[in-house]
C-alpha cells in the first residue's frame, strides 16, 4: 500500500515538479542573449504580422495568450528576464497567436475543451462542498464513499479535457517557437535545453490539472 500511495503521488506531483524545475533551471540571467522575453515576444509580433496583437507583463506566473483580446501576457520573470526560459516561454506564447492569427485548426482546441474541464472542476468542487447537507437531508447511506468517487470522476475528467488540448500546446512549442527560435535566435548548443523547456511549456496545463486532483483530497478532509 506505501509503495502504492508513493507511486500515486508521483503521478500526480511528478508532472507540475518536473515543469517548475525546468523553467527555474534555466532561468538565470545570460549577456549572451540577444534581448529580453518581451523584446523578442514583440518582435515576433511584428514579424508574423499579427495584427491587433498586444504584449503586456502580466502577474507572477500569468504566461498564456488571450485568443479573444488577442493578448500575449508575459510574467515579470519572462518579459524582463533575459534567459533560455525567457526566450523559450515568449516565443511559445507568440507561437499560439500565431496559430489563431492563421485560424489553424488545432487552435480551437483550447476552446473546445478548456471550458468543459473548468465546468468539471467547478462541479467536483460544488457537490463536495454539498455533500455533507446533501447525506444529512437524504441519509444517503455510504455518502462518503460517493462523495470521493465523484469528486474523483470530475477531477479526472478534468484531467482527461486537458490532455486533449496537448496538441495545440505541442504545436506552439515544436512546430512554431522551436523552428523560430533555432533560426538563429539562440546557438546551437542551446537548442537541446530550449527543447526541453518548451516541453514543460506544452505540459504546463496538463500538471497543473494534475496537481488540481490532489485539491480533491484537501476538500475531503476539510469535509470530514
């Protein structure tokens, strides 16, 4: 059972780890690069032409772009770091305006599921929440058995809504910002750790949904 439980954490953690040391590894500052983040998110903006397309530093951590407001929000690390890290998040994000400034068909991705999971986490959350009036009006018997398969199925559905948005984050980071970036923007002896980072870029929603499966079990004991 410890082995188990160990194993199971590992599912859970090991992704949203993996991506946070990544993107911390390879953060530090380098002379050597040709501008910051924002400066080259902005340039790549002009160079691909898309139009209506603004650049803005966003909170700690708020690295995406808005397909709706057609924004590329940079965190302060990312827009005034002068890293791989930097370089690597700035032309992903850039990467999805590309994909929406061409209407690519992977790009509707994001908007197809994205919603569903976040309607299937608010439901996991809302029935754990009502749970307890629920069995104490209803003398549900075994309610909390039900209670944790539930929160679990949605959870996981969650997950499941995420994981059909890889493509488009795969697309951003090796079939848009990997070619741009390896066009001389970075060196060659670069390119190996620029791909790594730009993997933990394509799975950042995935282990953050991940991690979210374990708020679950925070709110069964809360519950309890």
């Amino acid at each position: 059972m410890p082995v188990l439980i160990i194993l199971l954490l590992l599912a859970i953690f090991g992704p949203n780890l993996w991506v946070r040391y990544v993107l911390r590894k390879h953060q530090k500052h380098m002379d050597t690069l040709d501008g910051t983040g924002s400066e080259l998110a902005h340039h790549l903006i002009q160079r691909f032409e898309l139009k209506g397309v603004t650049l803005i530093k966003g909170a700690q951590g708020a690295d995406y772009y808005d397909p709706q407001n057609k924004i590329v929000s940079l965190s302060p690390e990312v827009y005034d770091g002068k890293s791989l890290t930097a370089v690597a998040v700035a032309a992903h994000e850039v990467g999805h305006a590309i994909q929406f400034g061409k209407n690519e068909p992977v790009s509707h991705l994001r908007q197809k599921y994205l919603p569903t999971a976040l309607r299937f986490k608010q439901l996991g959350i809302w029935f754990l929440m009502a749970s307890p009036f629920v069995g104490l009006i209803f003398r549900v018997p075994q309610m909390a058995l039900l209670t944790i398969v539930i929160g679990m199925t949605t959870m996981l559905v969650s997950v499941l809504m995420h994981l059909a948005v890889l493509p488009e984050e795969y697309d951003a980071s090796f079939n848009k910002a990997m070619p741009i970036l390896a066009e001389g923007y970075i060196t060659e002896e670069q390119l190996p750790k620029v791909k790594q980072i730009l993997k933990a870029c394509a799975l950042t929603y995935v282990a953050a949904a991940l991690a979210d499966v374990l708020n679950l079990w925070r709110w069964i004991r809360f519950m309890r």
